[in-house]
C-alpha cells in the first residue's frame, strides 16, 4: 500500500504520469496525436475543462484537431465528451494525464470515435 500512495502522490505532483504517457516510458501504446493532445492539456487543462462542460469551444476544437477528429464526427466527439464530463473531471484535482486517459477510453469505446485513438 504505501508504495502506491508514493507513486499517486509523485505522479500527481511531479507529473510523471503526463510525462511518461506523452513519451512512451510509462508503457503506453499510444499514437502521434493522443501524444499531442496530452502536451495540449498540460497547459490548457482549465480552459478545455470549461468548453467540455459546455459542449463546444475553441480548445474543445483543438483537441479535435490533435486527434484528427473528421468534420463529419466533431459533433459526437463533443457530445461524448460532455456526456461524460463528470467522468473525465471527477474532481477538481484531475490531473491532465488523468482527464488524457479518460478521454482515451471513451473514445475507445465509441464506435464512430475509437479510430481516432486507435495505437
């Protein structure tokens, strides 16, 4: 137990989960653009926590656009992710690896969505 309370807190702290998920040293399988999109909430995570709890916004576009969301599917990928806001922010202390890995999942469960994510 007390290892993995160090870990969480070294993690939420220091940003080694944001870190190691963006590089590829935490194991992760993930493509160019979900590592795009990563770096992007490292720095705009407030303002893309804004625009996702109201379904639409400029940096809920970006994020679109880092993941190369088509035209045709912008519309579900913001609907998903508003649906699912509590989910992605379950606090107010959700790191961006945290809320990263959370959208991931989503749209790996979404059929119009999950091969934007697709490693």
């Amino acid at each position: 137990m007390p290892p993995h309370v160090l870990a969480a807190t070294t993690n939420g702290t220091f940003g080694n989960q944001t870190f190691g998920m963006t590089t590829g040293t935490l194991g992760c399988q993930t493509n160019q653009s979900v590592q795009s999109m990563a770096m992007y909430m490292d720095s705009n995570i407030d303002k893309v926590a804004r625009d996702m709890s109201r379904g639409s916004g400029e940096n809920l576009d970006t994020l679109a656009v880092l993941l190369g969301v088509d035209e045709a599917d912008r519309d579900t990928f913001r609907k998903v992710l508003q649906d699912n806001f509590a989910t992605i922010f379950p606090n107010s202390d959700t790191t961006s690896g945290e809320a990263v890995d959370a959208i991931v999942a989503l749209l790996e469960q979404n059929e119009s969505l999950s091969k934007y994510v697709a490693a």
